[in-house]
C-alpha cells in the first residue's frame, strides 16, 4: 500500500467525518417554492444550491426560488452574529406549497453546520413565522443559547407535526418565548431537559397548540421570573401534564400555564414560600377541571394565588389554604366563577391585607355557607366583591367590629372594605357578628332580609 494512497484514503475518511449538515428543503408538492424576507435593513448572507452543493447563489430579499416536488435546496450562510441581530431586525423564510427542512440550522452561522453555540441574542427569532408550508423542523443542535434565540421561531407554521430536539441544559432569557404558537397541528413537544432557567424562557412556548395532548417533563426546581408564563395556554386538548417539582418560585413564574387547557386534575405544588403572582391564573377558564391540588405554602406573596381556578366550572372541591399571615391580593378572584364548588375552605387568617379576599368567591352559585371569617380589624378593600353572586349563600360568621372607612379611588368614586360583598346572595340568611358591630343593611353591608345574630 503506497503512502500516496494512504494520504487520499485519510483525506476522503476526513472529509466523510466532517460531511456539512447544511439546512434543507425538500418540496413534497408541486408549485413549491421558498425565499426569504428582512426587514429594518438586516441583510444576512444566506445562500442556496440546487445542484447538491456545486454551485451557490444568494438569497436575494424577497425573491422566490421555485422547487419542483421531491428536490432539495441546500442553504448555508456566513453570519457569526446571527441571522436576525436584534429584536426589531429580523429575517425570515417565505414559503408555498410544501416543504420539509432538515440538516441543521447552523448551517446558516458556520457554512457547515458544526457549531453548537448561538452566536448572539435574537439569532433565529421568527425564522420561520408564518410559514404554513413548513411540514417538517430543522435539527437545532445547538446547547449554547442566547437571548430571544429561538423566539417565534416556528410561531404560526400549521402544517408543523413534530418539534425538533432541544438539547440545551442551561437557557437564555426569553430562548423559546412562543417558538411554536399557534402551530394548531403539532401533536408533540420536545423534551426540555433544562434545569438552569432564566426570565420568560418558556414563556408563550407552546401557547395555541389545540392538538397539543401531553406536555413534556418541567425538572427545574429554582425557577425564574415568568419562566413558565402562559407556556400552554389555549392548548384545549392537552390533558397531561408534568410533575412541578419546583421548591424556588418567582414571580408570576407559573402565570396562566395551563389556562384555558382540558385538564381535569392539578399537578402538586410543593413550595412552601410564594412569589408575587407566582400561581395567578395558572387553571384559569380550565372547565374540566374537577380536583384542585394541595396547597401547603405558609408564606404568601403579592397576587400569589389570584384568580388561579377562576371560571373552573367544574372544580366540587377547594384545597385547604394554612397561611395565617396573608398578603396583599394574595387570594383575588381565586375561585371566581366555580360554579360547582359547594363548600369553601377553611380561612384562619386574623390578619388581613389590602385585597386579600376580593371576589374570591364570585359567583360561586352553589356555595351556601361561608367560611367564618375571624379577623377582627379590616384592611382596603380585603371583603370587596368576596361573595358576590353568590345567590345561594344564606350564612355568614364574622369577627370584625367595625365596618372601616370609605376609600377614593378616582373622580369622587369610592370604595370600602366591604363594597358589595354580599351582592346577589340569598334573599333570607343569618349574619352571626359581634354584638358591637353597626348593623348597617345593603349589598355593602348586612344583606337585607337576613336575620343578625350577635355572637
């Protein structure tokens, strides 16, 4: 064997090992063609082959390359800071017919597809918006990511079935903010190994996925702020979702995250210490819903449980809430509209706070007995709305003495503690109140046409 055969035979191994994995498209119909469009004077180099890599030519903005059914076009670029630079400069690929992408987008960075970094933030947001002939995603190898990388990237793509791997471990802000909303036809998401988060990560990841029915595991335990916000809402067919394991929340960390979805159980909920509307509206519109999950938090935050199973329909049954210290809004609007929900928790707080319980349990149409209520010194507004609607409710318990003062709040309008707490409520009951307390009738007050009953 000669050495000059050796060296060709270690060149061609060579070559075959570092074979470019250029991003492809492939038409799987007829008519189908491709281009791409920039806008705010990004102009990114990205170049196509119809000929298996021989020759290449630039994509020109706006113009579009047709690809007859069953061809490929290799594309591959040259930007080392990205192909959209920042948040208003971006880039996207056109699309009709059909097409299927394979190979990786890196392609589009290093010419060859090899580099596993995002070169800088906002590189691929929006890419493919819109592009209701994509069939199939890319490869995104990359385990670096950067600020608003993928954001939006497949957002809008109908025809989208599958999303592609995400292999990152450790996420950027904002990374896959609403990479796949409104892909109606995606029936699976990737798994998302991450367990370094970051702001608004996931945030709108997967929002209006209606044929999305299973979510991926969720194994961070410290998460960050909004990290999880409204990451499946609208997804009206998921029924499956993933264990929280989390124990370190943020602030509005799981906001809306499976709002509007066709759970029928909640995940539990182990931590102990709350973030500012950390839970807000997190099974809100859920109307299949009919088992809450324990809630064993002591410490509360700002808004921290506010309107978290509003307008669950079907909810019978309310978790016990501990806390005996609570915080401003912290209950607000918690289980408005459950209109199935027969019997309130229990609520041991003698300390109240701006808001706490307003509209907590508004129209709440089945509830007839309120929990007692034994504070004994009212704050702002922390009655206000709280049993409004509530048209079978017919007996109450309270401990305070003294209704409080009356609040501005804009152009002479004002509110109190107690605003219309009782409004619509059964139209004979039993109000059970300290015997020094006024006894002052109207929907702010004492029901009319309820008995008192000083305790």
């Amino acid at each position: 064997m000669t050495k000059k055969f050796l060296i060709l035979l270690f060149l061609c191994v060579t070559s075959a090992l570092h074979a470019a994995n250029y991003l492809t498209f492939t038409a799987e119909a007829d008519n189908s063609s491709f281009g791409i469009h920039s806008e705010w004077g990004n102009n990114p180099d990205v170049q196509y082959s119809l000929d298996g890599g021989k020759t290449w030519t630039k994509l020109i903005n706006d113009s579009l390359i047709p690809l007859p059914k069953k061809k490929k076009a290799l594309l591959r670029g040259y930007n080392p800071q990205g192909i959209s630079r920042d948040y208003g400069e971006v880039t996207r690929f056109v699309m009709t017919g059909r097409i299927a992408a394979s190979g990786s987008i890196m392609s589009l960075i290093d010419g060859n597809g090899e580099s596993l970094v995002i070169p800088g933030k906002y590189c691929f947001r929006s890419l493919f918006k819109g592009c209701t002939s994509l069939t199939e995603a890319p490869q995104l190898p990359a385990k670096t990511l950067a600020r608003g990388c993928y954001a939006g990237m497949f957002s809008g793509c109908a025809s989208l079935t599958k999303a592609p791997k995400l292999p990152a471990k450790a996420l950027a802000r904002d990374c896959y903010g609403g990479m796949f909303m409104g892909c109606e036809r995606l029936t699976e998401a990737p798994d998302l190994p991450a367990t370094t988060l970051e702001e608004v990560c996931y945030e709108e990841m997967f929002s209006g996925c209606t044929s999305l029915t299973k979510a991926p595991k969720l194994p961070a335990k410290t998460l960050t702020k909004g990290c999880y916000e409204f990451m499946f809402f609208g997804c009206s067919n998921l029924t499956q979702i993933p264990e929280l394991p989390a124990t370190q929340l943020a602030d509005s960390c799981y906001f809306e995250m499976f709002a509007s979805t066709n759970i029928t159980q909640a995940p539990k909920l182990p931590a102990t210490t709350l973030a500012r509307g950390c839970y807000a509206e997190m099974f809100g519109w859920c109307t299949n819903l009919t088992q809450a999950t324990q809630l064993p938090a002591t410490t509360l935050a700002e808004g921290c449980y506010a309107a978290m199973f509003g307008m669950c329909t079907n909810l019978t049954q309310a978790p016990e809430l501990p806390a005996t210290k609570l915080a401003n809004w912290c209950y607000h609007k918690m289980f408005f509209g459950c209109t199935y929900l027969t019997q309130a928790p229990q609520l041991p707080a003698t300390t109240l706070a701006e808001g706490c319980y307003e509209d907590m349990f508004r129209e709440c149409t089945n509830i007839t007995q309120a929990p007692e209520l034994p504070a004994t010194t009212l704050a702002k507004e922390c009655y206000t709305g709280m049993f409004n609607g509530c048209s079978k409710l017919s007996e109450i318990k309270v401990g305070f003495t003294d209704w409080g003062k009356e609040y501005e709040i804009y152009n002479g309008e004002t509110t109190s503690n107690t605003l219309n707490w009782l409004s619509d409520v059964a139209p004979n009951g039993k109000f059970i109140c300290p015997k020094g307390l006024p006894k002052e009738v109207g929907e702010s007050r004492i029901p009319k046409g309820w008995k008192t009953v000083d305790n």
